[in-house]
C-alpha cells in the first residue's frame, strides 16, 4: 500500500523518487535512533536507575528521584527548541538534524559508560543528571526539523500521510528500547542485569547513530527554506518573530501536544512504573508495550492518512475524546493481571494515541510561514513536554505512593486531553493551506 502512494507522489508531482525516499527514511531513521536513545533512559529508570543511582532510597522514592532525572530531559526540551528552531530558520534543516542526532547519541553512549553511586557516589546521579539535559536539549531540535523536512519537501493534498512517517520514530524506538532491555534482561541473571547489562543497549546507540548520520547526510535541504534563503527573507530573530506574528498559533501547538503527550508516557512510561507497584512482571508490561508500538506506528501513518481526507481536526479530537474514554478502563484492565488483558490495555491505547499523533503531525507545520515554522514549531511543541512528558510520570509515580491508586493519574490525563481539545480548536482548519513564507 505504501508502495503504491509512493509511486502516485511521484508521478502527479514529478517529484524524484529517490529524492523522497531519501527525505522519508531520513526522518524516520533519525527520530527512531533519537527517541530510542531518549526512551531507553525512560525504561531504565523506571526499572533499574534507582538502585543504581539512588541505593539509599527504597522502593517508589527510588523510582521517583530516578524519574526526576528522567523529567529533566524534558525541561531542557524547549531550550533545545529554541536553539535549533533559531538556526534551523537562519542556516536550514539538515544541518541541526545531523547535529541532534549526534549530541543525543554522545549522551547515550557516556551514559552506558557511567559508574554507578557505589563507585563515585554523589557524582553518579550528578553526571547522570547532566547527560540527560543533553539528551533534552538535542531532542528538543528534532522534531521540528525531522518532520518540517519532509513537510516542506510533500505536496499539500498528501501532507498529512508523509509527515506522520516521521511520527513513527517515537515508537519505533520506543519498540527497540523496551525490546533491547527486554531482550538483555531475558539472556542474564537479575544480579548481571542489574550491575551491567542495563548499559549494552546504551552502549549499543553508536552503531544506530552511525546509521542515522549516514541517511541522513544524503537528504537534500527544504526547498521551502532554500527559497527564503536565496532571497534572503530569512527572520533575524525566528522566535521572537513567531510570537509576534502566530501567537495565537504557538498556543495552538502547545496546547494540542500536551494531552498527546501526556497520554503516551502514562500508556509505557508511568505503567512500567505502576506494574511494579501491583506487582505484575516487568516481562509482560514491557512485552505488551512492544507490541502496542508496532500498533501505534501503523496507527500514526493510518491517522495522517484520515486527516488528508477529513481534516486534521476532526481526526485529532475525535482521537483525543476516545483516548479519554479508554483511560477510564486502562488501569482496571492491567490491575487484572492478565497478560491477554494488559496486552489489549496498551494495544487500544497506543492505537487511539498513533491516531491522535498522526493527525496533528502536518497541523504543527501548517501554523506557521516558513522563515518562522522550525521556531515557531519547537517553542510550542516543545513547551508542552515540560507540562505533560515530565509531569506525567513524575507527578503520577508521586500521587502514586501518596494514595496507591492510579484515579489521580486518570483526572490528571483525562484534564491534558480536553487542553489538546482545546489547542485543536482555536485555530481554523489547516488541512487545505500552502505552506507559505
């Protein structure tokens, strides 16, 4: 099917072939290899960090402080938009991809390598703390220019179906960070687990980035961008640019990411978390996540695809009510401890998600002009990553210990979802414009 709609691009645009595939794959490369590296970190502390980092602390408090580094990847998420959203509209897309791909990389790779609390002690969760907000920041670039790449290079009619390729790096890295984990967890004992194999799947990112920055190199510049360039239209001060121009917009893409954002990391993040507190078997939550990404990749493409035809807003909201819907059930359903139903918990949720994300992923870039859209995109997009992402699974594990029972977590979901509500609606539709300087 793919296949076929690739081959119908390129004959009624007369685009190259070659061109577009490169454009594609380099975004779907780049975010998987980056969201692996940012998920893997995810994965392992709600599971492994805190005895690893923080020994002296038992039980949830472990789990929380070591997701209190893992929160501040997201507050350096919006410095990183705003960094590379700056010069990605002064100097072009594909240079800030190459650059977030290896600072992300970079981070992994030391954290791998890091000694834990026991052999250098305050240092280790100081250092850990560190890597992280690198992983922020470098993350924090990438969405915006992975899929405003593929957005400016697609023609309108199709635009929602090709940029939400990209969109399928967040779970197709989700799918090898818990599956690496998994994977390293099932050939070791929990002692060798626990003191070293937690780190190959860390050590393992050089060999993905390698790839990343080979497809990537070979993807041409936005001719959008290239445009504005050659008649140098370029802002001199992108951000603050947008906020003077879109205002209205820029609150549009915050408040729409975050109920999106929120309910992912409750459906893999926040559930690693609540399974150990039922006591269910990480083996089955981190199964049924890998399953549920392969529903939510296909989900994200099957979304873009509806919002091609029936509007971004209409797909987005009505993906968003069904997730809060589903959010009611999701925590009785794995309370059951049944793997048939944890695995249908997560599958219906990441699937409501994918549909919901894929939707909004041409809506982002068809809010702004083009010498403003990597600024404009990243300081919304990113902004909500601090509300949802980090809050999420941190103020979730915190309400958590406090009552034991995950109702606080749905209102908090259920609240974010009717804010994405909200973002989708204040603006008029934007599946029928040009992207225009």
């Amino acid at each position: 099917m793919f296949a076929r709609a690739l081959f119908a691009f390129v004959v009624t645009t007369g685009v190259s072939g070659r061109r577009l595939g490169r454009v594609v794959s380099a975004g779907v490369v780049g975010t998987t290899v980056e969201f692996y590296d940012f998920f893997l970190y995810g994965a392992a502390a709600a599971t492994v960090f805190g005895p690893v980092f923080f020994p002296h602390s038992d039980g949830l408090l472990g789990v929380l402080l070591a997701l209190v580094t893992y929160a501040v990847g997201f507050a350096a998420r919006p410095l990183g938009g705003l960094v590379f959203g700056h010069f990605g509209d002064r100097v072009g897309r594909k240079r800030l991809l190459v650059i977030s791909l290896v600072l992300m990389g970079s981070a992994s790779v030391l954290i791998g390598l890091l000694p834990g609390y026991e052999q250098i002690g305050i240092a280790a969760p100081l250092l850990l703390t560190a890597l992280r907000l690198v992983q922020g920041f470098a993350l924090g670039g990438e969405f915006g220019g992975a899929v405003l790449l593929v957005a400016e290079h697609g023609p309108r009619e199709r635009r929602g179906f090709w940029t939400a390729w990209p969109q399928t790096g967040g779970p197709l890295g989700n799918l090898l960070a818990t599956a690496s984990l998994a994977a390293v967890a099932a050939s070791t004992t929990a002692a060798q687990y626990s003191a070293w194999g937690w780190r190959i799947p860390f050590l393992a990112s050089i060999l993905l980035v390698v790839v990343g920055l080979w497809v990537r190199l070979r993807v041409a510049e936005s001719p959008l961008f290239q445009a504005v360039a050659d008649q140098r239209r370029e802002a001199r001060a992108p951000v603050l640019e947008a906020l003077r121009r879109y205002p209205r917009e820029v609150f549009a893409a915050f408040a729409a990411r975050v109920g999106e954002n929120a309910a992912f990391y409750v459906f893999t993040v926040f559930l690693l978390v609540y399974a150990g507190s039922i006591g269910l078997p990480t083996a089955i939550t981190t199964a049924a996540v890998t399953v549920g990404s392969l529903v939510q990749a296909l989900a994200m493409l099957a979304g873009g695809a509806l919002s091609d035809r029936l509007g971004r807003r209409p797909v987005a909201i009505g993906a968003a009510l069904a997730c809060a819907l589903w959010t009611l059930v999701f925590f009785p359903l794995v309370a059951g401890h049944q793997s048939v139903l944890v695995f249908l918990a997560v599958a219906i949720g990441l699937l409501l998600h994918g549909t919901l994300t894929g939707a909004q992923s041409a809506f982002y870039a068809e809010l702004f002009g083009t010498s403003v859209r990597y600024s404009g995109v990243s300081l919304g997009y990113q902004a909500a990553t601090v509300l949802a992402g980090a809050a999420a699974p941190l103020a979730g594990t915190a309400l958590l210990r406090t009552t034991q029972s995950p109702t606080p977590v749905v209102i908090l979901l259920v609240c974010c979802l009717a804010l994405t509500v909200v973002g989708m609606a204040v603006v008029p539709e934007t599946a029928r414009r040009e992207l225009t300087s």
